[in-house]
C-alpha cells in the first residue's frame, strides 16, 4: 500500500506540469518533471550538511574518487552537491536563473550529475527559459516540501512512481517500449510469490531477499517486487539489480532508486547481452518485459563468440534464436542468474518464442532444453490491448529450479 499523504506530492507536481503546455509536448513532460523532482529531493535531503560540504570541498583543487568518498561521508547520503546555491537562493536572482540552475547541476557529485545529464535537461532549462516559464517552475518546486522527515525514502519512491506513471500514460506514443502496466507487474510478482517462497518470506523474521530484471525499463518491475515483498513481510531486506540500455530510461530507474536510498551501482547501463553487468552474481527472484521481436544482428558477434567458447558455461549454451528476435536470448540469460536452487522467473514474451524455429533450430533447442531441465512452471497468456501501442499477444512464462514435488514433469 502507498504511505499515506503522498498524493498530495503528485497532485501538486501533476498542477506544475500545467506550466509547461505550449512550451513543451505533452510526452516531454515527464523529462522535465521528474529530474526537478529528484533535484529537489536531493536540495531538501543534503540542506542539514550542506554548509560542512561546502567548508570541506573549498580545500580540493579537484574532486578524485577519495574526495567524492570524503564528501559523500560528510553529506551522509550517496551524494552531494558543492553548489553554494539552493532552490531557495537561486530564485533571488532571476535574470541568471537559467545559467545559475545548470551551474548548481554541474556541481553535483559525479554519479549524481549523470543522472541529471541523461535526461539532457540542459536543453530542457533552456526552452523554459526562452518561453519565460523556467522562474514559475523553478519556484513552485521550491515550495514544494521533500524533508525526509515530511517525505520518507518509501513515500518518495511512491510519489516518483506514481508521477512516472501518470506521465507514461500521456506518452502513449512512447509508452510501449519503455512501460509494462503496473497490473501485469502485479500478475507477474504475485506469480513469482508463490508457494513455497511466498511461505519462506513470510515465516522468517528477517527474510533477505535479491531481485533482478535485466531489462528493466524505468524500474517498474523491480519497484512493484521490492513494494510487494515489503508488504508481504514488513521486516524484510530487499536488494534491487538492474541493468538497461537507454540512457533516459536507465535515467528514471536510477532516479527512482537514488529517491530510496538505494546505492548507485545497483542500477547500470548497458547492453545486458554483450556486457552483462551482475555477471557473477545469482538472484531470487528475476523478472523482466524484454524487448519484443529485437534484431540482434548489430551485437551479434560476442554473443556467438560466447555460445561457440562457453556453451553450458556461458549463457547461451542451449542454442542461439534467429537473429531477428532475441527474446529468447533474454530469457538464458535469466536462468544463468538463478540461484543453485530456489529461484524463481518471470519474463513477458511475445507468442513467437512459443511457436517459432522446426524442431534443431535454435529456437527448439533452447524450449527442449528448458523442459528437460523442468524448469517450466506455467504459462499465462495475457488479454491483447494490454500493453500500450501494440495489440500482439502477449505471454508471462513462470520458471523455476525449484518444483514442488507434486508438480515435477507437469507445466
């Protein structure tokens, strides 16, 4: 369930948005919405240490990763900003407002600023400066109050979620390459709550639980398990992974983890397939929305090289798809991520994995594989028109290394 009294956060930040009609399309607001956001969180989180931040940085020519260390130690949080300005301050002069915005983002920590600068919002203060609207904006946020002690770590993820959420629906255009509905995420994370694990979860006191999606979008799906898990077992430790591609996406997925607390490294950017970034570690639970019908001929060669070099010791020992959809390809690579015994798996695909490739194609070699391994728990085909743009089928697969004993051999 959200905390309570975060809906009046996305209600005021939804009323802001209102500034930006003319200047900006209605599937733009959200990349200039959210980055605000997570600017002014991290204005309202580092205002108790700024001034010892300030005092401490003065002393550095420039800031290596000893100083970032230093610095983050003193702020207290992942990050800092060395910017002498604030929300507050910056509004007392507007004519350098725009120049003054995009200095205080500069003089974030690194990681920080990455974020930020994923977004390109450079161009975005600009455009508002240009259409008059950047002082209106820029001072609604800063009353807008993001204290940790008004707005918890778990709330803000909430309001971030839910803003998320409400500007995805308004970039239909957009909206299906990057965003599962929050009901099949809630279908997919039940399902992998199943059974014994779900049992496991909720008997423990203090159950530690990893969660994994290789392909994760804006987060949604790692954020609907954490929520879930949390809810199922309040004492719970959750830790998040993830790895995507796009940088503005990876950049609202960090964004919604930095909200949090969450370390940054447990989001990274990339292509999971060519430069998987958690090689070496398992998961408990591992879900993901992976690209439909991709064309993986511009990467294929270090994947080849894998299957040819590695096969069962690599990820793609059982066979290699047609290179016009690496679905299944997604899909190995999951199952490499499963603990020795207890994980469970869940990826929404599209009916061609279940279908394509003759029997000796890479395609049936891979599904022969699985079966044989039992690994199969079920299949559950989803109603069309549920994901946005597209009216293919669709199919959430539910696999795991650890049947119940009444289920062996069955799907």
């Amino acid at each position: 369930m959200a905390p309570q009294g975060f809906a009046d956060k996305v209600a005021f930040v939804w009323k802001v948005a209102d500034k930006l009609r003319g200047t900006f399309k209605q599937h733009e607001y959200g990349a200039v919405m959210l980055p605000l956001l997570v600017l002014r969180r991290m204005d309202a989180v580092l205002a108790p240490t700024k001034d010892a931040v300030l005092v401490k940085s003065k002393g550095f020519k420039d800031i290596g990763p000893g100083e970032d260390m230093l610095l983050k130690s003193v702020s207290g949080q992942g990050f800092y900003n060395t910017s002498p300005l604030t929300f507050a301050t910056m509004l007392n002069d507007d004519k350098n407002l725009a120049d003054n915005l995009a200095g205080y983002i500069r003089r974030l920590s690194r990681d920080a600023y990455a974020v930020i600068e994923a977004y390109n919002f450079d161009d975005k203060i600009a455009r508002m400066d240009r259409a008059g609207i950047l002082y209106g904006v820029v001072a609604d946020f800063a009353d807008l109050d993001l204290r940790p002690e008004v707005v918890s770590n778990e709330s803000m993820g909430y309001v971030f979620e839910e803003l998320l959420r409400k500007f995805s629906e308004m970039s239909n255009e957009t909206a299906g390459e990057h965003y599962t509905p929050r009901e099949v995420i809630r279908l997919m994370v039940d399902l992998l709550l199943t059974g014994k694990a779900a049992a496991e979860l909720i008997e423990n006191p203090k159950p530690v639980r990893t969660v994994y999606d290789p392909a994760a979008g804006t987060g949604g799906m790692l954020m609907g398990a954490l929520h879930r898990i949390e809810e199922l077992n309040p004492g719970a430790i959750v830790q998040v992974a993830g790895q995507e591609l796009n940088d503005e996406t990876w950049a609202i997925a960090q964004s919604d983890l930095m909200m949090q607390g969450i370390s940054v490294d447990r989001m990274q950017q990339g292509n999971t397939l060519t430069a998987d970034a958690f090689a070496t570690d398992k998961f408990d639970f591992i879900l993901a929305n992976p690209p439909y019908g991709v064309d993986w001929k511009g990467y294929a060669p270090p994947i080849k090289d894998e299957h040819a070099k590695l096969g069962f010791n690599g990820r793609f020992g059982a066979g290699l798809p047609r290179v016009s959809d690496g679905s299944l390809l997604f899909l190995q690579h999951m199952l490499s991520h499963m603990k020795p015994t207890g994980s469970r798996v869940g990826i929404v695909l599209s009916g061609s994995p279940l279908f394509s490739g003759q029997a000796g194609s890479g395609e049936s070699e891979i599904r022969r594989w699985i079966l044989e391994n039992d690994w199969l728990e079920g299949i559950v085909a989803l109603p069309d028109q549920m994901f946005y743009n597209t009216g293919i089928s669709t199919y959430v697969w539910i696999l795991t290394n650890d049947k119940a004993e009444a289920e062996q051999g069955l799907v």
